[in-house]
C-alpha cells in the first residue's frame, strides 16, 4: 500500500502550486488582524491604527514571499528537472558575436 503524504509534504506542495495565492491569503489574514488588534486600543488615532496595519502586513508579506522562496529554492534543488539543466548550461556559456 503507499503511504499518504505527510501534512508538511501536502502543504509543501500546495505552496509550491499556489504560490501568489498562499502569499495573498497571508496578506489579508495579516492585514485583517492587525486591523482588529489596533481596533481594540481606544488611544490611538484612525490613521495610526491603518498605517500600524499596513506596516504589520508587509513585514507579514516580506515574511510569506521569503517563506516561497525557500519552498522554491527546495523544490528545484530536490527535483533537478532537464529544463533548468539545460537552461544552467545556456547560461554558463554565453555566445560571442
């Protein structure tokens, strides 16, 4: 019998496929949070609390696209498929005019 993929790999591998999608779900839930959590301090202004959201969701977005790219760089470096052999030997000898 083969073995289900582990709940890691099933994410790994959803990541992998839905890149734009996982960093944009990240994004709002971020941004939503935030908002929520600046909501609930009455001290502070309407704009401070937006700017505050805003910040905490880029660093949050910064975060999920470098979270990507290690699933990227992962994937690639495990899989090794002919097209990126071929493309590194394209590019590791340019053509002279």
């Amino acid at each position: 019998m083969a073995e289900s993929p582990s709940t890691i790999e099933s994410v790994r591998k959803w990541v992998v496929e839905h890149k734009l999608r996982a960093v944009g779900c990240l994004w709002l839930s971020g941004i939503g949070s935030s908002i929520a959590y600046n909501w609930s301090r009455p001290n502070m202004k309407t704009s401070v609390k937006i700017i505050h959201a805003r910040l905490h969701a880029q660093a949050l977005t910064l975060a999920a696209l470098a979270g990507a790219a290690v699933v990227e760089y992962y994937d690639r470096s495990t899989s090794g498929s002919k097209v990126d052999k071929y493309a590194n030997q394209f590019l590791a000898h340019p053509q002279k005019d």
